[in-house]
C-alpha cells in the first residue's frame, strides 16, 4: 500500500502540474486522502494544460541535481494571487502540495532500500514566477539526490536504479501527455547506451510513455582525458625555447654594444670636411698628433668619457659637440647628457660660441684664457 500511496502522488504531480493534495489526517498514509484535491487547486483553475518538466543533472560524483518544473494556465487574477500563495507557502515550508520535497524524500527512501545505497534529498528550494500576460504560473522545484547514479566497473557511469521499488516494480510508472524527462550527461561522460533518444548530449523522454514497460536507464562511459605529453616532444620544447631565449639575449647585446661602444674609425667621414675656426686650429694639423696620434688604440677597451677625451687630445685639446657627434656615431641627446656630466666632473670645459658648443680639456680653456 505505501508503494501505491506514493506513486499516486507522483502521478498527481505529472498529470495535474503541482495540484497539492489534502491528507485528512497526518497519520494517515491513505490513496484517498493524497489524491482529494485542495481548495487551492480549484482556484488555480487546474485543467489538461498543465505541463510538467524535469530535468535530471547528474553529476560525475554520481550526486544529482533536480529540478522540477511545472507550467499551469491562470485565468484569473484570483489565479495568479492563489499561485503566489502556493509558492510563498512552499518557500515557508507550510504548503500542503504533492510537489515538495517530503514526496522526493520518500522515493529517495523507497530506492536506497531498493539499491543499498543511502540516499538523502537536499538542499531543496522553490521559485515561482507568473509570465507577464499573468496567464501562465511557473514553478520550480530544485534539489539535490546523494548517490543517485552508480559507478560501473570500467569507471562509467549508470542511471536507473534510482527509479525502482524493493519489490522490483518502479516509483515512476510513466510521463503523461506534454511531461518531459530529461537526464543531462555529466561531464567527462558520454552516453554509451538509453531507455530514450539523445538531444544534444542529454537523454529525452516526451510522454505519453509507459515506464513501466520502457523502465528508465542510461549508461554513461568515461571519456578519455587528454593524453599526457610525449617526453620527447616536451625535450625538442625545451631545446626550442632555450635556442630562442639564446638568439634574443645575443640581439639584446649587440643593440646595447651598438648604443655604448663607438666606431673604431676616429677620423672624418670619408669624404667629409670638418669645419673649424680660426681658434680651433692653432697652426697645427690635428690628425697628425706628435704624441698620440700614431698610436693604436683599442677604442672598445674606452669608456665614454676616456673616448672623448682621446678624440680631444687627438684634435689639440678642442673640438665642437657636433664634431663629437659626428666622430663617435653616438645621437645628440647622449652626447649632450655625457659632456654635461664630464663638465660637472671638471674632465671638459664648455664654451658656447653662437649656436654651437666648444669642448675643451681643461688645459686647453687655460690656452684659450691666454695662461699658455
């Protein structure tokens, strides 16, 4: 008898929507108590349109994920605010309805005895929700089912003992017209096997459906993860990056020995004419130096300032800032910020003639002030 009491609810719920039922006493575990309907059902206007969904999410840990949803048609504003009391009563946990979570807790009972395995329903919670033309009622039941599928041998996955009895019958006898089942693959599962057609991944059941000759089941295989990497291909990687990393750091040098070491070619462009004034020359031609100007010198063993100050030296201890710039290769802006450091430091004199800069060894500006 407890068998027939429950599956009458359930057959409430799939063909009525979420009609809730009247039980005339609490002890009582009677089909004639759960199948009178309450007064709130008449108002809701409870008629063949009604229509049920429920969607079964399982999950890899072999939990589930429930939800329950009902549609019914609502003719009248005394409609409407009777199914925003039914969903404030469920939300409270005071409504009397074949669509709660006690029903869901008794067949969770009914198949842990029958499969071995506990069961509980859990976090459960309601919401309702009326379409804005106020003539259609919405309302969801969400739960979660503990160990609702059960592991096969090859590491898959099974649904469908879940839905038996302990006396080999089931708590789900059939889907009603316009009910839907549907059973969503868990992740990293593909279906190897089902009771029903597949849509897009998930098993699908429309009714009318005889359950009872066409029990509910679905076999779910393990997909394969990613294949681990080939050793030999994270080594070929690895030489492949440090080859790379090589190549970039060797750029990276050249462009800083580039920016920091001039040319060794201390003379004029070919080509070119260096201008000077009259006070630059002094009587004396500056390539042919006495003292230094036949010696080899490794200018990449220089640093900056000793470049310019052998440049100066091999010029008679003057030249202009745009000779320097010229001679070295190096930009304006390094060759300005490089003699302004030397004149702070005493190395070079600056002497500004028009538009134009005269650099000078220190002994040099004594010549030029006349204390030769």
């Amino acid at each position: 008898m407890r068998y027939a009491v429950i599956i009458l609810a359930l057959l409430i719920l799939v063909v009525g929507g979420f009609a809730p039922p009247v039980v005339a006493d609490a002890g009582a575990d009677t089909a004639a108590g759960l199948a009178a309907p309450a007064a709130q059902t008449a108002q809701l206007g409870q008629d063949d349109s009604a229509q049920t969904t429920i969607v079964v999410n399982v999950h890899s840990d072999t939990n589930a994920t429930w939800k329950v949803r009902t549609r019914h048609s609502l003719r009248s504003s005394e409609d409407v605010r009777a199914f925003e009391r039914l969903v404030d009563e469920l939300q409270r946990g005071e409504a009397n309805s074949s669509l709660d979570e006690g029903m869901f807790r008794n067949y969770a009972e009914l198949a842990a005895e029958s499969t071995g395995r506990e069961m509980e329903i859990v976090d459960v919670s309601y919401n309702g929700t009326v379409t804005d033309d106020g003539t259609t009622g919405v309302l969801t039941m969400s739960f979660t089912w503990t160990n609702f599928a059960e592991r096969t041998d090859d590491g898959g996955l099974r649904v469908g003992d879940a839905f038996t009895t302990p006396d080999g019958g089931t708590w789900f006898p059939w889907l009603a017209e316009g009910q839907q089942l549907v059973i969503e693959t868990p992740e990293s599962h593909e279906v190897q096997n089902s009771f029903s057609g597949i849509r897009e991944g998930s098993v699908v059941a429309t009714g009318p459906m005889d359950l009872r000759e066409q029990p509910i089941y679905v076999v779910y295989e393990a997909t394969p993860g990613p294949e681990p990497p080939d050793p030999l291909s994270l080594e070929l990687v690895a030489g492949v990056g440090a080859m790379l990393l090589l190549v970039v750091a060797g750029v990276l040098y050249l462009r800083q020995q580039e920016e920091t070491v001039p040319q060794s070619d201390t003379g004029p462009a070919s080509g070119s004419v260096v201008d000077r004034s009259p006070d630059d020359l002094d009587g004396d031609d500056p390539d042919s130096g006495d003292s230094d100007g036949g010696d080899d010198v490794d200018l990449s063993l220089l640093s900056d300032e000793e470049r310019v100050e052998y440049l100066l030296e091999q010029r008679g201890g003057r030249m202009r800032q745009a000779d320097i710039v010229k001679q070295t290769g190096w930009s304006d802006a390094k060759v300005s910020q490089l003699l302004s450091a030397m004149a702070d430091e005493e190395r070079v004199n600056k002497l500004r003639i028009g538009r134009e800069n005269l650099i000078s060894l220190p002994n040099e500006s004594h010549r030029t002030n006349g204390d030769e």
